[in-house]
C-alpha cells in the first residue's frame, strides 16, 4: 500500500522543471520529483553515518576505498558472467 500523500508547491529552475519532466514517463512529474527527494536524503543519511564513522574510527583511506571499489567491480563482472552462463 503506498503512503499517503500531500501537495505542496515548490520553485525550481525552469529549464531543471523541464529536464524533469521530459524525463519523467508515465509516472509523472510528481513521481520523479519525490524519487529524486528520496534519493537525496538516502545520500545525506549515508554522509551522517560516514562523519560519525570517521569520528569514531579516523577517515578512510583512498587506497581502502579503491580496493572496496575494485572488490564491488570484480563482483559485478562476476555476477554478469555468471548470468550469461545460465542463460
């Protein structure tokens, strides 16, 4: 069941306005925007959680986050291969 829902008016840059709803679909402009919001606020949470990380355990280092990045990679390649096998 969705959640309920409220309208509101916001002011935007028209050609932002516009970008959006071309690339809105069926769903609508309303649709897009809300994911958009949502999405955003999902990034901002995740920052709260690094500077409190950070805090607590000292910053990340560039070399940790590139072999983290490299591990996610081979995963993907992995799971592309591994898909293309079963099919």
């Amino acid at each position: 069941m969705s959640e309920p829902t409220q309208k509101y008016s916001i002011t935007m840059p028209r050609d932002i306005a516009e970008a959006a709803r071309a690339r809105s679909g069926p769903s609508g402009l309303s649709a897009y925007v809300a994911a958009a919001v949502a999405r955003q606020i999902e990034r901002d949470n995740l920052n709260e959680l690094i500077v409190v990380a950070e805090a607590e355990h000292g910053p990340i280092a560039d070399e940790e986050v590139q072999a983290l990045r490299d591990q996610l990679q081979q995963a993907r390649s992995q799971q592309t291969h591994d898909g293309a096998n079963a099919a």
